[in-house]
C-alpha cells in the first residue's frame, strides 16, 4: 500500500513566509534614526539594557513576537507605532497588502432594531448597550468594513477599540448593523445623532438607534455652499463616499477630503469644513459653535485688557521693589560698616585707656637725678624746659612725665592727636582706620576667604583658556577647558575632583565653549568640532547621553537651559540670534533684535521667569528677550563709569534676581537690577570670561588670561 503523500510547504508556512518577509521590508526601509525611535516606542516591554542589544529593526520585531505583541494575524501593534512615527507609506504600501484578504461575513436576517442575537445576561445589559446603525449604501459587509466603522465608533465614544463589540448586520437597501457599545456612551452618541453630527455623516450613517428607543435620523443636508457645475473638479475619495454623483466640489475645496475627521488633534472647524464634502452637517450645531467662539472671543479681549492694566502695575511694583531691594543693600553695607568702626573704636579706647595706666605707673619724681635726654635739671614740681614730653622705647612702651600746669584747648586735642599717632604706630599694636573705602573684593585678601587654583598646563588641575562655568547644587564647579578639550570639575573649596574629555558620540572630540546645567542635573555643552558645532549632554561624571549638530560657525557660542520646559538656548554670533531647541534638537524658535543692534552675541543666561539675557561682545550690551523671543530691554553701554561696559563676556543671575556680568575689558564683575539698573561694582583685578553663582552665594570666575578659576565666597 503507497504511503500517504506529505506537502512539503503548507498554507500556513507560506502565510508565515508572508508575514517574516512583511517585517523584513519594514526593516529594511527604516533608518538608523527610526530605529532608535522604535525602540522608544517599544521601551514599556522592551527593556533599554536589551533594547541596545538589537541593533535591527527586524531583531526588535523578532523580540515583540516573542512577546506575543504581534503575529501573522495581528500586526496592529506595528501598524500603530509606523503611524505615530509618520511612516503611513510603510502602512498602506507593505503592511496593508499582508492583512488578510476581504472576506464577506453572512448577515442576520432575524436582526431586528431594539433586540440582541446573543440573549446578553444582565449583568452585561447595564454594562453595555445595544446600537443599530442604518449606513447607507451598503450592500454586504466584510471584516475591514467592520473594523474601521468599530474603530470610528471608538474614537466618537472616547474608548477602546475592543469595548466595541460587532453582533451582526442585516441586508436591504441601507444595511442594518449592530453593534455594542459601552453603557457612559449612549448620551453623547444620541447628542451627536441629534445635531446631526459631520462624523456620523462621514461614516455614512441614516439613523441611530439605543437598545429599543425610538431611532434617530441623521440629516444629510446638501452643501453649505451652491456650487456652480462649470468648475473644474478634482475629486480626491477618502473612506465612504456619501454624496451623489451630481454634487462635486471646487478644486480648492478638494483638499480638505485629504484630513482624518477622527483625529483628535484636528481643530474642530477644519472637522466641520472637511465634512463639507459629505453631505453637509447641523446649521444648529454651527452656529452655535459659533457664538461660543465670538464669546470666547470677547472674553480673550477683556482677559487681555485686564492682563495688560495688571502688568503695567506689576512693572510699577517690581521697580519699587528693586529700589527698596538696593536700599537695603546699601543700608545693610553701611550698617555692616558702622559695626566695624564701633568695634575699632571700641578697641581704641581700650587701648588708651590701657596706656594712660601704663603712663602713670612710669611717672618718677626726680630728685636731682639727670631726666631722660640728657636734662640737667632740679626737679622741684616746676615745669622742665620745653614743656612735658612722651617717648616711646624700642619695645612700644610710652615713657611719660606729667606737670601741673594748665593746657589751653588747641594744645590738647594737637596733643592727643600726636599721641595717636604715635599709638598708632606701636608695632603689634591695633591702628584705627583714617577713612572706609568703597565695598569691594581683591584677589588675596585672606580676611574675605577668596581662592583662586589653576595655572597654564594640561595636567588635572591646569587650563589652557577657561570659558563658560556653572555651579551645582551639591557645590561642584564645572569649567569649559576650551584648550585641553574637557570639562574640569573641582568643589567649591578649589579641590580638585575629576575631569573628562568632551567627546561627540559616534563622532569625534571638540573644543567647549560654555556648559549649563539642566532640572535633571545634567550638563548641556555647546563647542566646535572639525565639522560640525556640537551641543552634547553628558552626566556629572562624564557619560555622553545624546546630542545633536549645529553648522560650523567662526565665533564662540553660548549655552543656557530654561529649567521650565527644558529648552535649550544657543548663540549664533553670524546671524546675530539665539536658537531655541527642544533636547532632541528640533528647533522650536529662532529670534534676533529687531533692528539687528545686537551683533555678535556671546554667552546668554535664563532668569527664573524666563526671560533670555544675552551679552553682546561688540555693542558693549546686555539684551533682554521673554521667553517667546520679544525683545524688552538693553542696558551697558561702551566705557568704564558705573553701569558701562567693555566688551562683557560671560553672565547670570542669582536667587534675587540680580543680573552679574562678566566685564571683561574693565577688569571687573558688576552687577544690575532685573530691569538693568545698576547696583555695585566688584574689583577683580583680572579679565573675567565665565561667571557662574554658587549655591550658597559663591561668585565663580574665569580668568582668561591666567588660565586659573577664582571663587568669592560672598559678593553681596
């Protein structure tokens, strides 16, 4: 007897043959970025420690099917990540032609409006509800006509596609079809019914009808507009086609057939005209959308108004605050002044108290004994040749003899004004100050506790031209070593911790420019490559995270974070503008003055209401943006009075709001008001470059020229 004969290759291992090859042609078509997209997609059930190990799409789709997330008959999963990462032509060219054929489903003649095939139990009666929909225009039904009016109904109810259950449908000249929908959902569809919703019109829906309630017609009105018949046409189909053959449309309306009328991103008056070629929709409805928005309008307007008279009194309030801020600096240096001036008076005192003792201890009655410097004189209480004299030996003693005579007024406060001086200049002893000099900082002043570190070298520790700095919250200091191509980091207290090199993922090394620090402690970093200007962020310890590329420009740039929605802010000195980025590097905005006076920006900083600052290297200014990029104010100016600049580098604000710029070719940091008023001046003695303020109110500066980094404990 013959033994049975074996198909070597079924229908099924076609099917799956079908289906790798499927994946392997979206593999194929996808780039190195889509990629890395694809796994963040994927990162909820695809760890990141393993997703880096796939380093194909296909190993990623490999993996979702060892998760069970998609098969040879569900591929839903994928087709909803190529939509989101606007990859609709994999869809529709490779992923559509893989579904299953269409296939017709047999109807229910016994359906009837008002009753349910399955005999639902009562638990699921008040869980859900029963919908008859009459569409017109059909004459049978297949699976993907089922699923697309289930995943309409899903989007119009505001739940999942698998709450929508399909019972059955029932033939005749407008099809009859069934359907479950979840029981919260019944009052908004009846209302969408009512007003004739576009949606539904879209869908191609005649009536509705709730479990056994009276159904509901829905109006398929004619087009808001009449037509004229001699346009030219060019009619674009999308999903059902509802209208007849005589109504078409002008060809600049044909457009708006190309929208989603379900997306829910799509405003609503771009849904209400697309539906304009589908047999029109509820004037009601309209015009009521209408008056709300001319209400919402008059609102906007009076809300506007009400903001505009509301800022005008906080600008009021916020300058009377600055000046009552600056006042009570003053009178807090003075009171601090005063203090020390008491206190050396104090200590004064005391001291001539001291040694008016001393003196009367050394008085001694001569009694025909030579007096000191060689006198031959009787001592007799008379008054000696020359009048009374004080002298002080080689150890700071005063020597001292005193008469009985009277001393005019004049000759004692001349008397008492020598032997201050002569107090005053008793090594060891304290010397009261003749006069108080202006508030400042010196470089090496041991009583103020200022550190400097660094020297010329590229060994830990030494620069070759410090640039930008910032400070962190646990009192890191992170400097841009330009020349050694790294970021140096040492504490608050000159302490040497660590440094790394500043490396471009994937591609190569470059010279910093500026470094900020972003909500999430991370550093961003702007330098230039061989190429290519690159803005990277790494981790406080060194580890490269992502970064994206800039075009190569000839000036430095600049680097600031707005910690508020995590933007990051980049000087293009050629076109005299910041770029506004989001972290994966789209730009988001660009903005310039609007005259084009700032012209070669350099570094820029974000206050705490978001406002951009930028220093401007040849106009000698500081220039104010909100955070939308509308210009405010401009402030500094060429010179060396108080207020002017030369040539500022680097700036930042601190806690209070106070603006610090680096002035770089005054030798000097100086310091504004929110609104650009100035308030003091700090003496650096060097060229400052980078500026940054520490948690605990640390003034950190770069110098440029000596190649070290310089920390003010305090500098207010």
């Amino acid at each position: 007897m013959a033994a049975p004969v074996r198909t070597r290759v079924t229908e099924a291992d076609r099917r799956h043959f079908d289906f790798v090859q499927t994946l392997h042609r979206i593999s194929e078509a996808l780039t190195k970025k889509e990629t890395r997209l694809l796994k963040f997609y994927c990162i909820r059930h695809i760890p990141k420690g393993r997703a880096e190990k796939l380093k194909q799409p296909i190993d990623i789709f490999h993996k979702l099917t060892e998760l069970d997330k998609i098969d040879e008959e569900n591929l839903d999963f994928v087709e909803e990540i190529l939509e989101r990462m606007g990859r609709a032509d994999l869809v529709r060219d490779i992923l559509r032609p893989f579904q299953p054929p269409d296939r017709d489903i047999p109807e229910n003649p016994e359906l009837q409006p008002g009753t349910s095939t399955e005999g639902a139990s009562a638990n699921a009666t008040t869980t859900s509800s029963d919908a008859f929909l009459v569409i017109h225009g059909q004459r049978h039904m297949i699976q993907e006509t089922v699923d697309r009016h289930r995943q309409s109904l899903a989007s119009l109810c505001g739940s999942g596609r698998s709450q929508i259950k399909f019972r059955g449908y029932k033939k005749g000249k407008s099809i009859l079809v069934h359907y479950s929908i979840p029981q919260e959902s019944r009052a908004l569809l009846k209302h969408m019914a009512d007003h004739s919703d576009p949606r539904l019109v879209y869908m191609g829906i005649k009536s509705l009808q709730i479990n056994a309630e009276a159904p509901i017609n829905v109006t398929h009105k004619a087009l808001l507009f009449d037509v004229k018949r001699q346009y030219t046409v060019d009619d674009i189909e999308v999903g059902c086609r509802t209208r007849i053959d005589q109504q078409r449309t002008p060809k600049n309306w044909s457009r708006l057939s190309a929208l989603n009328l379900f997306s829910d991103t799509l405003p609503l008056h771009l849904q209400v005209a697309e539906s304009l070629e589908y047999q029109g929709f509820s004037y009601g409805l309209v015009q009521a959308l209408v008056q709300k928005d001319q209400l919402r309008e008059q609102e906007m307007k009076q809300l506007i108004k009400n903001l505009k008279r509301a800022e005008v009194d906080f600008n009021t309030v916020m300058t009377l605050r600055s000046k009552l801020t600056i006042s009570e600096h003053r009178l807090k240096e003075a009171l601090e002044n005063i203090a020390a001036l008491e206190k050396e008076l104090q200590q004064a005192r005391e001291y001539a108290e001291k040694a008016a003792k001393q003196v009367t201890s050394h008085v001694t009655e001569y009694r025909k004994e030579k007096l000191p410097g060689d006198w031959s004189l009787e001592y007799r209480g008379e008054k000696p040749p020359g009048g009374w004299s004080a002298q002080i030996d080689d150890a700071g003693d005063e020597k001292t003899t005193r008469g009985e005579s009277d001393v005019g007024e004049k000759a004692k406060e001349e008397s008492s004004e020598k032997d201050a001086d002569k107090i005053a200049a008793i090594p060891g002893r304290l010397a009261s100050r003749a006069e108080t000099e202006a508030p400042g900082i010196c470089i090496g002043d041991s009583e103020q506790g200022i550190i400097s570190y660094g020297e010329r070298g590229t060994e830990p520790g030494q620069f070759r031209y410090p640039r930008g700095v910032v400070v962190s919250s646990n009192h890191e200091i992170f400097v841009a070593d330009r020349g050694n191509r790294r970021v140096q980091v040492h504490n608050t207290e000159g302490v040497y911790l660590r440094h790394f090199p500043t490396v471009v993922p994937g591609t190569e090394d470059m010279e910093p420019h500026d470094v900020s620090l972003d909500g999430n402690g991370t550093l961003w970093i702007v330098g230039d490559g061989q190429s290519a200007d690159h803005v990277v962020q790494y981790s406080t310890g060194g580890i490269a995270m992502t970064q994206f590329d800039l075009k190569k420009k000839d000036y430095y740039r600049g680097i600031a974070v707005d910690m508020r929605n995590s933007h990051i802010l980049v000087t293009d000195a050629t076109l005299d503008e910041v770029q506004v980025f989001r972290p994966d590097g789209s730009l988001v905005r660009r903005f310039r003055h609007p005259e084009r006076e700032m012209q070669i920006p350099r570094y820029i900083t974000v206050d705490r209401e978001g406002n951009c600052l930028v220093s401007d290297w040849v106009t000698h200014s500081i220039f104010m943006f909100d955070e939308s990029g509308k210009f405010l104010l401009k402030f500094g100016g060429e010179g060396s009075g108080e207020g002017q600049l030369m040539n500022p580098r680097g700036i930042c604000t601190d806690s209070l709001g106070h603006i610090i710029v680096a002035d770089y070719g005054n030798r000097r940091i100086q310091m504004f008001t929110r609104h650009g008023e100035y308030i003091r001046t700090i003496d650096t003695g060097f060229v400052a470059a980078g500026v940054a303020v520490g948690p605990e109110g640390q003034l950190v500066v770069t110098n440029w020229d000596s190649y070290s980094v310089t920390v003010f404990p305090s500098y207010l």
